[in-house]
C-alpha cells in the first residue's frame, strides 16, 4: 500500500537535494508531479526530464511564494494542466546562519515568508480545492528537529520550524472532517555534497552522538513523507513524524 498510484503531488522546492529526491520517490510510487521551482529553473527541468525518462509525469512550475496570491496562482496552474494536486509536501525552505546580534528585520521576515508563509499559502489553496471536489487529500509539512531544539545561529530557522509544527497540528483539526491529513516530517542532519567540508567538527559531533552513527540522507526523508502520503497512513494527523537517527532520544547535557 505504499503507493500513490492515481495521484498528483505538489512538491515545493522541488529543486534542493531533499527536495529533488522526495520527487523521486513519489514518482517511483506511481504520483504524477508537480515540481515548484523559485529561482533555479534548470534544476527542476532536469528532474522533471529525469522523471520523464523512467515512465513518470512531472510539470514544472515557478513561482515566489512569498508573493500575495502566489500559492493560488500555482494551484491553478496545475490544474489547468491536469495535475490537480492530491498530495502537497511542504519542503521550501531557507537555511541561513546568522547570529541573533547580526540578523536584521528582512533576514526575519524572509525566513518565515518562505518557510511558514508558502506552507499556509499552498496548504489553503490545495485543501480549498480538494474541499470544493470533494476529494480526499494528504499535505505533509517538512519541518526539522530544530523547531523542538534549537541551535545557535539558527533562531529565525528553528521559530519558523516550530510554528510549522504547530500550523500542521491546527490544520489537522480543521481539514480532518473533510478527510484531509496534515502531518509533518521532522530531519535531523541530512547529508549533502560539500556537508563534510562546510562544517566538518558538526558533522563529526553528529556521528559521534547519534544512536545510529550516522547522518541522514534525503532518501530516508523521503520514505518518511511517502508514508504519511500513502494509504498506509489513512489514520495518521497531526503528527511530526522525527527523522534522526534517535539524536533527539537522549539527554544534550
């Protein structure tokens, strides 16, 4: 029952590492996409033609989510096309380190406009129209383990994560009379080419301190999102499902 035979998933920031492969997997289980891309065309082109190759079905679609009216916009988009979606993950987000002494207003703002706004923007215009259909529907929010512990450097990120978590419990309770969950998936460190360099004493902290021993990958988000978008979920809402290797498990004294 993991798959998604039948449906469409809207996928925004389709074109980050964590992002591209949640497509991947999605396709695999039989969705047809959506791939949201906001200033890096050509990478969602490439994931969309990639996905085309191996039998799947993927429209790209640009758009500053920030922007009034953009969310709407993009859903009408895609329905026009024939990709009504049925699925939405939540997955753009920013990931700037700036300490709380050098973060201005616009650094605030940008991070929540793109990580809370275009969550509640896409989440309103994709269950509206599932509503108006009478269709059923699964949104999953990507939120991090950074809105239940924060870090340094990181307080605009770990605020507009936390109320993520909180948004995704609210929609929960609102969308479920029309059979529309919400959940969310929580990841820890996930790998990405250039990790080890960028920040090499992290990472070796991580590893040394995970119960697991090891870091994340994109393909372990991206099982966690298709099982809350999959019938094998259908009881699942409001839940933050924590992907990290039991890091979050003990004690950080």
């Amino acid at each position: 029952m993991l798959n998604l035979n039948g449906q469409t998933a809207l996928i925004s920031g389709a074109s980050g590492h964590i992002g591209q492969q949640i497509a991947r997997t999605l396709a695999g289980a039989g969705a047809k996409l959506v791939l949201h891309g906001h200033k890096n065309r050509d990478a969602a082109e490439a994931l969309a033609r990639d996905i085309r190759q191996k039998g799947g079905e993927a429209l790209v679609l640009m758009a500053d989510l920030a922007q009034p009216e953009a969310a709407k916009t993009l859903v009408k988009g895609a329905q026009k096309e024939g990709f009504a979606p049925d699925v939405l993950v939540n997955n753009a987000a920013r990931q700037d380190v700036v300490a709380l002494s050098d973060m201005t207003e616009t650094d605030w703002r940008t991070m929540f406009d793109t990580t809370l706004h275009s969550a509640f923007a896409l989440t309103s215009a994709v269950c509206s129209a599932l509503i108006k259909n009478g269709n059923p529907g699964a949104v999953v929010n990507i939120a991090s383990i950074e809105g239940l512990a924060a870090a340094a450097g990181h307080a605009h990120y770990a605020s507009a994560k936390a109320a993520i978590l909180h948004f995704t419990r609210a929609a929960a309770l609102e969308y479920g009379s029309h059979n529309i969950r919400i959940n969310a998936v929580s990841p820890g460190l996930i790998d990405r080419p250039g990790l080890d360099s960028d920040w090499p004493d992290g990472v070796t902290r991580w590893k040394a301190k995970a119960p697991l021993g090891r870091l994340g990958t994109p393909g372990d988000v991206a099982n966690a999102v298709l099982y809350l978008c999959s019938p094998m979920a259908s009881w699942v809402s409001g839940e933050n499902l924590i992907v990290d290797g039991g890091m979050l498990s003990g004690p950080n004294w």
